[in-house]
C-alpha cells in the first residue's frame, strides 16, 4: 500500500464508504509476501516514500518475472533497474505496457503515473556517463519528480554548463553524474544555493580505479553541502533527491508565518512613557 492508497482510504472511511473493520483489514493485509525464492516488501512505500525495487542482475529470467508480476498486482508501480537483454523481452511479452530505457536498462510498469512534485535536474559530465544519469532521471521521474537533464557539460568546457544557470539555479536538487576526475559537483556546488548529489561513474582511465577516483574527489569537495553516492549509483542519487522537494515543500508549510516587521526595529515603548510620564 503506498501512502496516496492509504490517505484515499482513510477518506473513504470517513465519508462511510468503508467501516472501519473492512479499513482495518486493508492495512493488515500482509505486509510481506514468501516466494520461493524472494520476500517480497509490499509496504516499504508506507514506511519510506520508496517503494521496493527490483536489482536486475544475478536474477534469473523466471525469478524476475516472478518478482515484477507480484510486485505490480499489489503495488501498480514497479522499477526494475539494470535488467539484461534477455530480462527486459521477457517482461515486455508479460507486460506489454511496460517500458524499458534502453541506455540505463531499466524496466518500468505502472498503472497510473504520480502527480508530479519538485524539480530534479539530472547533470553529466560527459555521453558516457549517460547510462547512469539515465538511470538517475528515470528513477526520480518514476517515483514522482519533474525532470530535466543537461548533458556532456564537463569541466573541460565549463561555457557549456554556465549556458544553463537559469535551469540550475531552478531546480529543488541537482543530481550530478560524473567520471573521469569527478571534478564537476564541486563546481555546481559553488553555483547554486540547493541541494547537489554527486554520483561518481566508472568511465575513465587507469589510474581512475574504476570509479574510485572521482568517488575520493567528491567526497572531498570544497564546496559545501555535496552529498556523495556510491560509483554508478544512479538510482540512489535519485531516491535521496527525488524525496528533498517533498520535504521541502511540507517544511514551508509548515513553518510559522514570519513577521514582516524590520529586524532590529526597537520595541515600541509603553504609552506612558510615549506620553512624557513616568511609570
């Protein structure tokens, strides 16, 4: 049950479309579920804002299907990342309203698209750290974000990337996907005054480590605030950013209403004392 599931429900109960008993039985309906080979979370949306998601490799094309059918019957939304060839045309012939990206291999199903919420942007340092910041966009669209991306906006060429301020300055959070020396999250960083999520890829040369190199580079980041994932980790960048315009926005509601009176402005004094008189 997801919490936009939940919240309907409740309404329902409060309008008495549903008694409370019939309520109840919704939301203990069980929480998990024992394949053979899997135990399913069907309420990990409830507790998290994420709901469970499917790692394509090491899965055999059986379990796979086996896995995303169950998940999609229950939850209607279902993300499946990095699914091999084989994977990605089995599940299209099972579920021909899926639809798979072919650059990142992600595998999405979902009955009915979210509202949209806050702005991600998606920046890569280069082409070929798109499968990554693909993985990145699609996981933060699929789980409710708007999405822009930028690409091949690296350090060596840093006009490229000044020519979209006004989109940086715009996003809630920048998502910003990178190899080689990994030095673009810091310039980002340095640009805008919003939450910036580097992601380290595994695209460069010997002495890059695959990937170890750029990740040591963002993590010592002079600019300050930038939040570091692992190498490639695209789909986690996401999941962290994808929830900052959420929070965001519920904070602003909830923060008080600030007076509008100017700061450092003294305290008016009793009337009395206005007045010329004594207290």
């Amino acid at each position: 049950m997801r919490p936009d599931e939940l919240r309907a429900l409740l309404a329902r109960v409060r309008r008495g479309a549903v008694t409370p008993a019939a309520a109840a039985r919704a939301i203990a309906e069980a929480p998990i579920e024992q394949l053979e080979f899997a135990t399913l979370d069907h309420q990990r949306a409830l507790r998290t804002g994420v709901p469970e998601v499917v790692f394509g490799p090491g899965k055999s094309v059986p379990d796979l299907v086996a896995i995303v059918s169950r998940l999609y019957a229950r939850n209607g939304l279902v993300l499946a990342t990095r699914v091999s060839e084989a994977g990605s045309q089995a599940l299209l012939r099972a579920f021909p309203e899926a639809r798979r990206y072919e650059r990142s291999g992600i595998v999405v199903l979902r009955k009915r698209a979210p509202k949209p919420r806050g702005r991600v942007l998606v920046v890569c340092a280069g082409t070929s750290d798109l499968p990554v910041a693909e993985e990145a966009a699609v996981t933060a669209e699929t789980l409710g974000s708007r999405v822009e991306q930028v690409a091949d906006v690296g350090v060596a060429g840093l006009h490229r990337l000044l020519a979209h301020r006004e989109k940086l300055r715009g996003a809630r959070v920048v998502v910003v996907v990178a190899g080689l020396e990994g030095a673009l999250p810091s310039v980002v960083g340095g640009l805008v005054d919003r939450p910036v999520i580097a992601v380290p890829t595994s695209v460069g040369y010997g002495a890059h480590f695959g990937g170890l190199a750029p990740l040591l580079a963002m993590l010592n980041s002079c600019a300050p605030g930038v939040t570091v994932v692992n190498v490639n980790n695209g789909f986690g960048a996401a999941a962290r950013g994808g929830r900052v315009p959420e929070r965001a926005r519920e904070g602003a509601r909830r923060s008080p209403r600030r007076s509008r009176a100017v700061p450092g402005d003294a305290t008016p004094a009793p009337a009395a004392l206005r007045r010329g008189k004594r207290a």
